[in-house]
C-alpha cells in the first residue's frame, strides 16, 4: 500500500507518497499539491499496479538511467561474486560507450556500434567480445523480466564469428624449461603447484585457497575432489607425483588448505616464470590444455579425458582435442609420469 506524508521543502509544502512496485522495489516521488489530490495520486499508482500484474499493463517502471539499471541487476543478481565481478566489468564498459543513456533508448545500432568498437577500436578478440555479447544478452533478458524495458534491443543480433579452435599447450621441452626456472628461482610452493596443474588438469582457480582444502584430499583413495563450473564436483585421480607433493605439504602445519594462493597474484607470479622461460602466449589455463593434449596424444580416450577435465560433454572435449586423437586407445592418468 501506498503512504502520504505532508512535507515542506524550499520548494514549499506538498506530500511525499512512499510505495512499492510491482518488482518490490521502494519508490517516493513528492508532490507539491493538496491533500485530496496527492490521495488520488497514490490511488492511481495503486490502480496502475493492479492492472499490471494483472497482464492488462507491462510498463511497471520509469525510463530509468543505463547506470541505475546497471547498479540495480547488479544488487538483484543471484550469481556468485566472481562472476559479479566479471560482469560488472562488461556492463562498466558499456556504460562508458553509451554514457547517460536510458534503457528504453538502447536500440539495436547501439548494440552493433559497440560491438563494432570493441573488435575494431579495443582490438578485442571475438571470444572476448562474444563473452560480452552473451553478458548484455542476460543483462537485457534482466531488464525486461523486471519490467524495465519491454523490447530486447539485441534481437537478431548474432555474436561475432568464432576463429578455428587453436590450442596452445605446452611442449615437453617448454615444461622442462618452466620447472627449471621456477626450481632455479628456489619457489618451492609454485613449482608444486604448476606441477599439480599439469598432472591434474584443474581449472585455475579449481586448486587455490578458496576452492580447494585439505578435505578435497583423499590420501587412501589417492584422489581428488575438484568442485568446478557451477559447483559440479568431479574426482581425479592423484599419480604418484601429485601424491608425493601433497603428502609432503600435509606435514607442514602452516599450510591451513594445500594452495593458500590468491587467483590474481598467481596469475603474476606464473607469468613472471614463463617470461624467464621464454615461453609466448601461455597462460594458467595452459596447463589444464597440456594436461588434455598430452593424455590424448598417449592414447588415453576422449571419454576419460573429457571425465577427467569436468566437461560438460565429450563433444567439447572432441572440439578442443579431436585432432589429437591416435588409434591406440589407453585408459588412466599415469601415463603422465613416462612424459614429464
């Protein structure tokens, strides 16, 4: 229901009607008028919600600012912060091409001049571009499920053309070069940590200090339980390496989880050695690629490989190493220890 409240501003005396709307979000709009007519007022408003939830009205809210729309999907969203943080960037970016425009005013030539600007004046790559397609779809797909627009202004927009699948893995000798460096450099707790990589193909944040404990250790089972993409949990199997690296951290009482590494200053830290290394155009996500590459260039299945990586399909596995394939199948992870 609707509240009016008498007001007096600079601007002179008048009413303030305090309600809710139909998303349950708390509206005021003060009105300099007599008691009788700002009643009305907040019975209209009361009257315009009822026609929309009943179906006879769409349009719940105002026109209101790309940057209000932003903060608002942003305070409503569900999703982990991780993800938020991502997002934000994406929508930040957006904003500053489109500046303080009204959500109703975004059309279609907005969306395509930005798109056009990021690949052409940003240089970003299509798959980056295309991950920014995907989240101002959802962002749009937001605003008109709470009402704020009524017309998808991205309908029949397509996302850039994806490039040829290109696969950067390691070679063996660019693997021996890295640990080199990094035993060379003395770190001991990042040359666990990339060897871990390599044998295990987690994802990058799948082993770091957020994710992964010591509870995520089966030293009996000789496994370990990887929580991934939306919080799908797989197990993979520890070789004998890996065993060895995490026994040996298990004895030392300061390490309250396995890996106690932020995502960002490893990001750093792996970066710094692949220079020293003289290794180009490799990442993290790198070793979860040489982990998948090497396995299927040993034969091991695409069904295991797929298991092991936490695909959501083997068709994905097979877009990324089909081309690896040879003829020979063989089963396991161990076959890791007669390469590295």
């Amino acid at each position: 229901m609707t509240k009016i409240t008498s007001i007096k501003t600079s601007r002179g005396s008048g009413y303030k009607i305090d309600y809710y709307d139909t998303n349950g979000t708390r509206r005021r709009i003060k009105v300099y008028t007599d008691r009788k007519t700002a009643e009305r007022m907040a019975a209209e408003i009361e009257f315009k919600k009822t026609r929309i939830k009943s179906g006879l009205e769409t349009r719940a809210v105002e026109n209101i600012l790309l940057s209000e729309a932003i903060n608002y999907t942003k305070e409503h969203s569900q999703n982990k912060p991780k993800t938020i943080e991502r997002e934000q960037i994406v929508l930040n970016a957006f904003l500053f091409f489109l500046g303080g425009t009204r959500v109703r005013h975004i059309t279609t030539r907005d969306l395509t001049n930005y798109f056009d600007y990021r690949l052409k004046d940003c240089k970003l790559s299509p798959q980056t571009v295309g991950l920014e397609f995907r989240t101002l779809r959802a962002f749009f797909n937001v605003l008109i499920t709470h009402q704020f627009i009524e017309k998808h202004p991205m309908r029949g927009l397509n996302p850039p053309p994806k490039p040829p699948i290109t696969i950067r893995f390691l070679t063996v000798a660019e693997i021996k070069e890295l640990l080199k460096v990094i035993k060379e450099a003395g770190d001991q707790d990042y040359l666990d940590l990339v060897q871990v990589y390599l044998h295990t193909g987690t994802r990058r944040e799948e082993i770091l200090a957020d994710r992964f404990t010591w509870g995520n250790v089966d030293f009996e089972g000789k496994r370990l339980k990887i929580v991934g993409k939306k919080d799908r949990v797989r197990f993979v199997p520890m070789d004998e390496l890996v065993f060895e690296i995490l026994i040996r951290r298990s004895k030392d009482k300061q390490l309250r989880v396995p890996f106690p590494l932020t995502y960002s200053y490893t990001l750093k830290k792996v970066k710094k050695y692949y220079d020293k290394a003289n290794i180009l155009n490799a990442n993290i996500h790198t070793f979860r690629r040489t982990f998948g590459s090497l396995l299927v260039q040993k034969g091991v299945s695409i069904f295991t490989v797929s298991k092991l990586l936490g695909h959501s399909s083997v068709t994905v596995t097979e877009t990324h190493y089909a081309h690896l394939v040879d003829a020979n199948l063989r089963d396991g992870v161990e076959v890791l220890g007669s390469i590295l």
